[in-house]
C-alpha cells in the first residue's frame, strides 16, 4: 500500500505476513527521480557492453556458427573485396611510378582513386580497367622509346682522337680552300674496326670522289650516317645491323692525309654535327 504525502514524497506501507507489525518508509520524489535514472544508465550500460561483445565476437568461430550460409558469403565477399581495394592501390602506385619512367604525364583518371574507393564491385572494375589501359600505352611508349634509342647514333664508330670537327667552312688540308667539312674526322691506325654507332640497315656501299671506300647505314626516323675513307667494308648491302657490330675498317682512301674515318650524320637529308648525337663520355680527346 502506498500514498502520495503533500506532492512531495512516498509513503510505502509494508504489511508481513503472521502478526508482525507493519512499517512504513517515506520515500521523497527526489530520490525516486535519482532511482529511476540510475535504473536507465545501468541498463544503457548493459546494452552497450553486449553491443561491443557482439563486435568482437563477430569474426570468432562461435559467432560464424550462428550465421546464415548468405551471411557468411556476404562476409567473405566484403573481405575479398577489400583485399581487391588493396591489390589497386598498389597497383596505382605502380603505375605512377612507370608513367614518370616512361616521360608521360600523371593519369588524370577524373575518376576516385583506388585508395578512396568504396566498396563497390562496379566501381572497382572500372578503376582497374583505366591501370589496365595506362599500362598498354606506356608498354606501348617504352617500346617505341626503346626503338628510338636503339636507332639514335650515340657511340662512337671508332676508337681514336677527334682531329677535325664539323664546321660550315674549314680549310681544306689537301685542296687549300675553305670549304664546308660535313662530319668529324677521327684519327685512328689503318684497319682499326669501325662499328655502327646504332641500329639500322646498310643502304649503300660505293666509291666516291673524294671519299674513298663509303659506307652509309639508314637508322629511320629520318636519321642516315656515313663512313668515308674506309679500307674495307664487312657488310653487305640491305644488311639488318646492331649497335656496336664491326661493319668496316679505318682506311685512307680517297683525299686523304692519312688512316682516319669521317663520320656524318644526316637528318631528314640534311647534315648535323654528329657529336650532338654522342652521350657525354664517349667522345674521344
């Protein structure tokens, strides 16, 4: 039995059983206030604890004994997709590092990167078919530099020292008039190997005025070169030939002062000099 005292407390009337006396306890509206949000947090408390053991428990074997066949595939598929994630990160990463290699600008995807990717299948696979296609240009861009490199004359033909460089007019040792000296001049003993400077093909092998024995070598993109002076040729006419293979011997045929090979290199039919094409280190003093 129980009655509300002046609007401000609670009497509680306890009535045993037998013939004992009855109590009564005055319980003020305060404390029932205090009881009642006690009562509330304990029990917020034991939500939240079971919550966080349910997380927990989650990924253990007893956890994975109470799932649904679909729950467990839906589990494991959410986890392969996010190793899926992880995989084109890395492969993003990879592939700006090879575009820098390569000379190509950054990919500009206008898409998410795969770091901030969610997890979502279409999305993924369209992230990985735009690495798939950066790939195939730079694959493609590496072989044509590679092609280009091979085919640009960059090494020597021979070993010895630079005794006449190119120039528009020089004074000609033998005829005594300034005239243009189309090449370099390399002294070097009589019979010492000539080597082709770059890839390319044996366009013509002939006697010229002037030039002696001349070997001349296509290397595409527009690049020929030319070895005049020589004693002999070792290759044939429409030959495929290699960075560094022997194709002649040094000679002194033709207007000559002495065993030396004069070297020019030709650009879309006209002359450079051939020492722009030398990477530093392989020019002789």
């Amino acid at each position: 039995m129980a009655s509300r005292v002046a609007g401000r407390s609670w009497t509680v009337v306890v009535v045993p059983h037998g013939s004992d006396a009855s109590r009564t306890i005055d319980v003020s509206e305060r404390t029932l206030r205090r009881l009642a949000w006690g009562a509330g947090a304990g029990l917020l408390v034991c939500v939240l604890a079971v919550a966080a053991a349910a997380i927990r428990f989650s990924g253990s074997p007893v956890f994975a004994a109470f799932m649904t066949p679909a729950d467990r595939q839906l589990a494991d598929l959410r986890t392969r997709m996010a190793e899926l994630r992880d995989t084109l990160v890395v492969i993003d990463k990879r592939d700006a590092q090879i575009r820098l290699l390569a000379g190509l600008p950054s990919q500009d995807s206008g898409g998410t990167p795969a770091a901030e990717l969610p997890l979502d299948v279409d999305r993924m696979i369209a992230r990985a078919h735009t690495l798939s296609a950066s790939f195939a240009t730079v694959s493609t861009t590496l072989s044509r530099n590679n092609e280009r490199m091979s085919a640009t004359p960059s090494i020597m033909p021979t070993t010895g020292w630079l005794s006449s460089e190119f120039s528009r007019a020089r004074f000609h040792p033998i005829l005594h008039l300034a005239r243009p000296h189309e090449g370099i001049d390399l002294a070097a003993p009589y019979g010492a190997p000539v080597v082709a400077p770059a890839a390319g093909r044996v366009m013509r092998i002939s006697h010229q005025t002037g030039y002696g024995l001349v070997l001349e070598i296509e290397h595409g993109n527009g690049i020929e070169t030319k070895y005049a002076h020589l004693s002999k040729v070792v290759v044939q006419e429409g030959e495929q030939v290699t960075r560094g293979q022997p194709i002649a011997a040094v000679g002194n045929s033709g207007l000559s002062t002495g065993p030396h090979l004069h070297y020019e290199v030709h650009v879309n039919g006209k002359v450079v000099d051939p020492l722009t094409y030398v990477l530093p280190g392989a020019i002789p003093d």
